[in-house]
C-alpha cells in the first residue's frame, strides 16, 4: 500500500504494546519501521526497467527478512535519537512496526514474495485497493488518539478496526468472484481460472477477469455492502502466449527472459493491447475495470533480442474515465 497507511499500521502495532510513558517512542519506530522495507523501492537500473518492478516487495517484504528489517530499523533510529531509550524496547517497537508491512502489502493484488527464499510466488490476497482513504483514515485516528492521549487501548481499537476492515475486503472480493462465475455461466463459458481485484479507493467495485479457452475476459462487478451483486459486461482479449508469438525465440535471449519475468509479474495475465501490436500488456489492471488497456505493459522489439524491454505506463485518466468510473461506483 501507499507508503503513508505502511506506516500508520506499522506505528498502530507497535502502540498497541507500549504503555503511557513509551507511546511516543513506540508510535514512531513503529511508523518509521513500517515504511523501511520499501527503500527497495531504489534497487533500479537505466538499462534493465524491468529491475524495480522484480525487486519491489522482493526480499525486504519477506516474513523470513522481519528480524533483520526490525534490526536495522532500530540501529537506524538509535543512532538519530539524541536520548538513548531502551534498545532492546526499541527493537521490539520496530519489529513489529516492520512485521506489518509485508502482510499488509500481501492483502493488495500487486503480489508479495512473502515467503522468499523459500517460494517465489508472488502473494496477493486481493482484500483492499493499493490506496483506500477509508481504510488509512480509520486507522490514522486510533493512531493520533493514542499518540495524544497515551493510550494503548485506541491502537488496539485502531488494530482491530484494521482486520475487520480486511476480512470485509476478503467477503467483499468472494462475493464479485460468485458473481463472475454466474456471469461466465449464463455465457456458456468453462472457466479456467478467475480472479476480483479491488479498484482504487473502495471495497465495493471490483475488476473481475477470468480465463477461457485462451481469452480473458473483464467485467467491473459491483458489490454492494446492503444490496446485492451488480455486473457492468465488458470486453475480452485474446491471451498472449510468448512460445507462440515467438517459436523461435532463443531462450538464452535476454528478450525471451524479460518476457517471462514479466509473466512472473503479471502472474502470466498478459495479453497484446489493442491498436499496440508491439505493447503487452498487465491484464490485472486498467483506468475502467470492464476494459482491457492495461495500466502498464512491455514493449516488444523482436530485432533487438538481446537488449531489455522497456517498461511502459499508462496512468493517465482523464475527465470522461473518472465520470464513468464513479458512476459504477455509484451503481449507476
């Protein structure tokens, strides 16, 4: 999530252990901790773009890696403080302050090794949007009411209002995934794999895509919290199969292994972009949920097999888009 609402859970869980005297101290290792493992954020290369994306929530976001985080993140903090607290409080501050950030990060839909070097499979509960103010707000209040008052009780409010919302975020997303399923019935489609992933701000309107007979297909699906499942249809692709693209392709190539990081990436929901022959897309993403431009994708140049591709983004959302989007949010 944003590096904000990171912080604010990160400096939440450390208050909730604290006492009166050390919630100052334990709010921020908590928030500092709570944002460190992001610095991965500049592991990048000018001449390999795909880096940063590979090596976002890589190592640094692993439960295995949280000892060593909450370490650093202490050693970091008692050298800047002036007035030595306990290390060893700090320590347990932190650790927990940076314990959060990887499961946090895992209940988005962007993906989480969280369990490297032992898996890299990419985790991604799919229970809240990358930035939801509710969310954040809910939790940065308990935070400030337990800063100013000194009391652990609001963070304990403030970390249960936390895993309420989540667990609402997990009913939320099975209730749009029945709701594509039923769609992709009435369609006579055999599903192969499908998937809800929230839209920005919200835990009501959901990206829906699932996969048959090699396409995928979109559609926004709105859930609302009293009322029932609503489906806006959208459009289908025609999925996007490197080994048939390119038979020929070497795999010692560097070409033909960017292709298949970004497959690990996008978790194999890759598909061309329509006008863009030479674009493939991220299908998890895009401005509208019931459309099929991709947020972000690759550029494929076929004459250079051993040069890296280049990363491409595509977040511009303009008047029209925004309209159409709250509208569905709306339910209208």
């Amino acid at each position: 999530m944003d590096s904000l609402t990171q912080g604010l859970v990160g400096a939440v869980a450390a208050q909730c252990f604290s006492d009166k005297k050390d919630t100052a101290l334990a709010t921020w290792a908590g928030f500092l901790a709570g944002i460190l493992a992001d610095a991965d954020l500049f592991i990048r290369s000018s001449d390999d773009p795909l880096l940063s994306i590979e090596y976002h929530r890589h190592f640094t976001h692993s439960l295995f890696f949280v000892p060593l985080g909450g370490f650093i993140a202490a050693v970091l903090i008692w050298w800047l403080l002036k007035k030595k607290p306990s290390f060893s409080k700090l320590c347990m501050f932190t650790l927990l302050g940076y314990a959060t950030h990887g499961l946090l990060d895992a209940c988005t839909s962007y993906g989480t090794r969280l369990f490297w070097p032992f898996s890299d499979q990419r985790v991604a509960w799919d229970t809240i949007a990358i930035i939801d103010p509710v969310f954040s707000g809910g939790v940065g209040l308990m935070v400030a009411l337990a800063y100013f008052r000194k009391n652990p009780l609001a963070a304990r409010i403030g970390l249960a209002f936390a895993l309420v919302y989540l667990l609402a975020g997990a009913l939320q997303r099975d209730r749009a995934t029945d709701g594509l399923l039923e769609l992709a019935k009435t369609r006579g489609h055999a599903v192969e794999r499908v998937t809800a992933k929230p839209t920005l701000f919200n835990l009501i309107l959901w990206r829906g895509i699932y996969e048959s007979e090699g396409r995928f297909h979109m559609d926004a699906v709105r859930v609302g919290i009293f009322s029932g499942v609503t489906v806006y249809p959208g459009e289908s692709v025609e999925k996007f199969r490197p080994h048939e693209a390119f038979p020929t392709l070497a795999k010692d190539s560097t070409l033909y292994r960017d292709i298949r990081r970004f497959a690990h990436f996008s978790e194999g929901y890759m598909a061309l972009r329509l006008g863009r022959p030479n674009i493939v897309g991220d299908m998890r993403y895009a401005a509208l949920p019931h459309q099929t431009k991709p947020l972000w994708g690759i550029e494929i140049d076929i004459n250079a097999k051993n040069r890296h591709v280049p990363f491409i983004n595509f977040h511009k959302m303009d008047k029209e888009t925004w309209n159409i989007f709250w509208l569905m949010l709306r339910g209208k």
